[in-house]
C-alpha cells in the first residue's frame, strides 16, 4: 500500500512538471510570434474601416500620397474631446493641402459617437472600431494616441496623449506631401 501511494506521488509529479513545462513553452513560443511594436521609420499598417459619416469604406492604403493623421479615442476620454476642434480647424486649412485624418472610435456604443460626432460637427472621417481590431494592430495605449503618417506609407510620429493646436499643426507640416511644403 505504500508503494503504491509512493508510485502515485510519483505519477502526479512527473505530469504536473510536464505540464508547466508544456505551458512555459506555450508562453515563450507565444512571445516570440507577437506582433513587434511599432516605432516612428516602420511601415504603417493597412486597414479598412466603414466611415459612419456616409457608410463608404475608407483604406489606408488607398490615401498613399497624403499625409494621414490616424487618431485613436472614444467619447469617454476627456482630452480626446479637447483635441478634436483644433483638428477640425486644421483639417479645413490642411485638406486641400494633402493632409488626410482618419479618427478611430474605440467606443462600444454606435450611436453615442455619431451624437458626438454631430454635435461637434466633425468633417473629416470617423470610424468604428467596434471589435478594437485596429486599436490591437497600432498597439494603442493609452487614448488618445495618433500616429502620423508620411506621403509614402511610413510613421513620421507617435504622440501618446492629447494635442494641442501648435503642436498638431507641426506635425500636420511634417508630414505634408513635398509638393504641398512651404
């Protein structure tokens, strides 16, 4: 009876140690296929997302040529809201420039960001990220977050945190087509 009580302890042992070894592999393989983080100089990712403002779809890929300003926020993050006129003012003097933003709702909630989308009358596109897929791809963190990018597809700049008009419109130059540069 000992022997077998010895055997089982054993046993149980030898299959728990297995399986934390099974899981810290998991764990380590898992790290290694993450997505790397992105950095100002790589490639921006693609993505397509239905505007809500008149329901066409709007792709990054498709604006190559511009400078795209792509802001992550939600109606519940105070500087978020702040930030929003002054790129409303600046999306009516860069837009015809070459300057495109696209403003990335993370919000659960449709409706709560068309009303605000409405009462702040917004021109430039807004779109829903409902299943945050695209948030997860930017790794954005925390809100707002914006990422600016170059003519060709590529970061220029990565701002953590709100914006203010002078600072918006510095990179707003930073990122304007060649042809469109003072």
């Amino acid at each position: 009876m000992f022997k077998n009580k010895k055997m089982r302890l054993i046993f149980r042992t030898v299959v728990l140690a297995a399986l934390v070894i099974t899981t810290i592999l998991a764990l380590y393989i898992n790290s290694l296929q993450d997505d790397p983080v992105l950095a100002e100089g790589d490639q921006a990712r693609d993505f397509m997302l239905e505007r809500l403002d008149n329901g066409e779809d709007i792709q990054l890929s498709e604006l190559e040529g511009k400078g795209v300003m792509i802001n992550f926020w939600a109606t519940y993050c105070e500087p978020c809201k702040k930030e929003m006129p002054y790129m409303e003012e600046l999306y009516q003097k860069y837009q015809d420039e070459g300057i495109e933003i696209i403003a990335v709702s993370v919000d659960k909630n449709k409706m709560v960001i068309d009303n605000f989308y409405n009462r702040y009358d917004l021109s430039f596109p807004l779109v829903h990220d409902k299943n945050s897929t695209i948030m997860e791809l930017y790794q954005v963190q925390p809100l707002p977050t914006s990422y600016f990018i170059n003519p060709d597809g590529t970061i220029e700049r990565i701002v953590k945190g709100p914006l203010t008009l002078d600072r918006l419109e510095t990179y707003f130059n930073e990122i304007l087509p060649e042809n469109n540069q003072a």
